[in-house]
C-alpha cells in the first residue's frame, strides 16, 4: 500500500486499536496462474497468547482467523501461502463546503491496515475450538454485550467440521491514517468538528481519531 509520509500512524496503539476495532478483514492470496485472486471476508484477532495485550504495531506478530473449509479459498491455502489481510477503519467523504475556503478540492477521508504474512492452516480439532472461542472472547469483549459461551461449546463442536482455522504469522504491515493532515490547521479543526457533529457513528468515530492526532502547527 503507497503511504505518504503525512498518513503514516503516529506513535501509541493506532495499528493494534484499529484491528481490534474492525476485526472482519479481508484475506487476500493468489488464485491459479491467470486467474483473479482469492478474496475472502474472515474474522481475524490478535494472538490471545501475546505477552503483550496491546503491542504498538504486528511486527512479529501471529494472528488467529477462520474461514468456512466450504469456501473454495480454504482448499487454495497451504501452509507457507503468503497472504494479505486488510483491516478497514471508518471512513467518509469530505465535501469542500466544510473546508469554507476556494479552490478547494473534495476528498475522502480514510483509515486501514494491510497486514502481510505467511499462513499455517489449523487441522487439528482442539486448536480449531481454541480459534472459535478465542474469537467469541476477544468480539465479546470489544465489540459484544458479555455473552457467555458455556451452554453452546456442544453447538460449537457440531460446527468445527466446518470451520478451517489458520495462524497468521506477520511479515509486514503498512498502515494509512488519511485524516485531513494535509489541510492548514484551522481547516483540519472545520473537518473534525463536522464529523464531531453528526449522528453517523463513522464520523464520530473518525473525529475520536483526529483528536488523537499531534496538535497541527501553525
């Protein structure tokens, strides 16, 4: 992914908060030789055996996912396939009426991660289980209304013939942070409070973002 230097990730937890807050990637490898690639939407988290539950970037890193073994993509993986997954955070158009000032040029405003890495398929049925409730455990905590699993692990057992479970060991990442760094601060100040002052949850959240970032210099 082309990164200008202005849209790399600031120093603190950007790449991790952000995987953990969109956690459906796209998983993306090869298909046969003159073919289009495979692409499949697959939930992925951090390793839950990291030492560290919130490391500043996956250098290094391992992380689980799973996909349906139904799934053409499942039987293209091996063991050494070289992948992608590509985490998307919010994201929204910037219209030039927010930028109160001409010439102006609309944009779109945008936040992801491309993780690359080298994939090991998870055959053995204890491990799988222990991606599936891994998964429950981290979307429960993040994202869920504390459910607990404990009466469905039977259900869950049924489902694992289905399931075609992998680790992710990362090799790279790129990440992009377009959150309207390029304007003069005053303007960047009129984008974030737009996005402040809507009802769309996206905008809100990019505005969390922006408030993040380094106080821009006059």
């Amino acid at each position: 992914m082309f990164v200008p230097a202005q849209y790399r990730e600031p120093h603190g937890h950007w790449i991790t908060d952000l995987v953990r807050g969109h956690p459906l990637a796209q998983l993306v490898s090869n298909g046969p030789a003159g073919s289009s690639p495979y692409v499949t939407h697959a939930p992925i988290i951090l390793d839950p055996g990291h030492p560290d539950p919130h490391p500043d970037d996956l250098h290094g890193a391992v992380l689980w996912g799973h996909l349906n073994r139904a799934n053409p993509h499942w039987a293209a993986l091996g063991d050494g396939t070289e992948v992608t997954a590509v985490f998307t955070g919010p994201g929204s158009y910037v219209s030039p009426t927010v930028y109160e000032r001409t010439p102006a040029a609309p944009t779109w405003d945008f936040t992801a991660v491309h993780v690359r890495g080298t994939l090991r398929r998870v055959l053995d049925a204890e491990q799988t289980l222990a991606t599936v409730t891994a998964t429950v455990r981290a979307f429960e905590a993040d994202h869920g209304t504390g459910w607990s699993m404990e009466s469905s692990l039977d259900y869950f057992d049924q489902l694992l013939p289905g399931v075609g479970a992998f680790r992710l060991a990362v090799t790279g990442v790129d990440a992009m942070f377009k959150l309207s760094q390029e304007q003069p601060p005053e303007v960047r100040l009129r984008v974030r409070d737009h996005f402040a002052g809507s009802e769309r949850t996206h905008h809100c959240l990019i505005a969390e973002m922006m408030d993040r970032l380094p106080v821009a210099e006059h």
